[in-house]
C-alpha cells in the first residue's frame, strides 16, 4: 500500500505515520530560539520520544503540546523536564496520571482533558507552582486530599466527570478563582455554592474546616496566569511555526501528488513494457515457426531430390 493511502478505518499507514512524525520531531529539532513552543499534536505517539525531553531541556523550551495522540503512560524519565511550565496531554488514553509527571515541578497548567482518568492521584500535589489543572472529560470520582496542597492554583477545571465531593483541603487553595465542576452532581461543597465560583467555595470549605481565611484576600491581591496569559512573543512564535507546518503539510501533499502522478506512470511503462515483451516473444515464436517450416521445406526438396537421382541410376 503507498504510505499516502489510508486504511479502510481512515488511519494513515505505519509509513505515513512514521513520516509524520519524523517531520514533526524534526521541525521541533530546528526551531528557532525564540520559540519556546513544542508542538507535538496528533501524530498518533503511544510513547514520548526520548529525543523531545532532549529537544525541550536542551533548547530552553517552556511548553510542549501532546494533544491528540494516544499516548497510555508515560513512563520516561522526565527529570529534563524539570524547567516545563505548560504540559497538553489532552485527547489521549491515559487511565491514570504518571507518577513521572512529578518530576515536573516548575509546571505552571497542566492539561489532562478527554483522556480516560478516574481519579487526581496525591503526586499532583507536588507540583507546587501550579496554577492551572485542567482535565475535562474524564471519569474521575475521586480527588486526593494532597491536591488542597497546590496553594498557586487559580483554575480548576474538571467539567464532564463523576465527581461527588471535593477534598476538604481545598480551603488551603487561597488563589482558586476559576472553579468549573458538573454542579449538578456535586453534593459537597452544595452546588449553589460552587455557582459562587472558586473564592466563595475556599471560603465556605475554610469555614467548615475552621481554616485561617486571611490568606485568601492577600492571594487574590497577587498576579495570577492563565493558559491564555501566554506573551505575545508566544503567540507569534505559534503562528510562525503553524504557518511553517501548514507549508510543509501543502508541500507533502504536492509531493504526494507527484508520486501519485509518478506510480502511475510506473505502472503504465510496466504495462506497455509488458506488452512490448509480449508482443517480442509473439515476433520470436512466428520467426521460429516461420524459420522450422523453411527448414521442413528445404528437407523435404533434398528427399525429393535425392529419390529421382537414385531412380536415375537405376
């Protein structure tokens, strides 16, 4: 099958897969300095390569984006990761969050959305710098109490999942703003306080858990980031680099055209060389046909001939 074509089921073949991500990782190797964006998206990764933990350390990049893809686990060891600010591991098929992410502890928004997670394991709690967790589109039912410990966190993002109940140390959550659950199915902190937003549900849980609540006015005083909050050399560095991707995947597609135009003009030369050794061989077999006949005449004159001169000399 040429690597351009796809399976029956619309994925692309190993060889175009392969291809896709050799370009990816390529472009990632040459980026310019000032991009500090890793965009790894949808080339169907089941594992990160070793060589992207080089790429991000090595070249002082803050954000790399695996969205799309169906990574299940990682299990390198992301110690190179340890200056990583954002992390999108969106629309993949992790069932648990890596312990490995751990290593990350300068990880500022992490992106968990549309995997298949059932629970936020107490090892997110070492992320201390986090600001933003987002993970959408689960099936967790279950937070760890040692998530209370993210004392930076601004927005909390966990629409579309099972959970009841958040963790009573969330009151130590003094920044929390944005606070996006299913509503309906929470039972504790009620609903119509969850409606208030962040601040007010860290207030109500301060004051169910007697927890000191002067530290939530001076936190809110405090700049925070968003995933939005990305610095207009960011945003211009991504557009480069779409751009560039979008030349690139205009390029491949013209390539495959050509290779499209260049197999079928393969098949043709093979269908008229075909012919051509068809017909050779049909000139061949008449020649020799044509050749033996000549000779049975020629035998069959000499026979003739000989029989009158023995009659003559008899």
């Amino acid at each position: 099958m040429p690597f351009w074509k796809k399976n029956d089921d619309g994925r692309p073949s190993k060889r175009e897969i392969e291809s896709m991500q050799d370009a990816k990782l390529s472009l990632a190797e040459n980026l310019p300095a000032h991009v500090k964006i890793v965009d790894l998206t949808k080339i169907y990764l089941k594992e990160l390569p070793y060589g992207v933990l080089s790429i991000v350390k090595h070249q002082n990049k803050d954000c790399l984006i695996l969205k799309n893809n169906e990574i299940k686990d990682l299990k390198n060891d992301l110690s190179l990761l340890d200056d990583l600010k954002k992390l999108d591991l969106s629309f993949n098929l992790l069932k648990t969050v890596p312990r490995t992410l751990a290593s990350c502890q300068s990880l500022v928004h992490l992106n968990l959305d549309h995997n298949e997670l059932k629970r936020l394991p107490s090892h997110l709690g070492s992320l201390k710098y986090l600001e933003t967790l987002s993970a959408c589109s689960n099936h967790i039912s279950e937070i760890a109490p040692e998530i209370g410990a993210l004392s930076k966190l601004h927005s909390l993002l966990l629409k579309d999942n099972d959970l009841t109940k958040l963790p009573d140390n969330f009151a130590y959550c003094y920044r929390l703003v944005n606070l996006d659950l299913d509503v309906e199915k929470i039972v504790y902190p009620p609903g119509e306080i969850i409606l208030r937003g962040g601040r007010a549900t860290v207030i109500w849980l301060c004051d169910e858990n007697n927890v000191d609540k002067t530290k939530i006015d001076a936190s809110y005083d405090e700049h925070v980031t968003t995933f939005d909050d990305i610095s207009a050399q960011e945003r211009q560095a991504e557009a480069m680099m779409l751009e560039r991707q979008e030349r690139e995947a205009a390029e491949s597609a013209e390539l495959l055209k050509k290779m499209r135009e260049e197999e079928e003009e393969l098949k043709k030369i093979s269908a008229n060389t075909v012919s051509m050794e068809e017909k050779r061989q049909e000139r061949l077999q008449k020649k020799l046909a044509e050749e033996d006949a000549e000779e049975r005449e020629k035998l069959a004159r000499y026979l003739k001939i000989q029989g009158r001169r023995e009659n003559s000399a008899h």
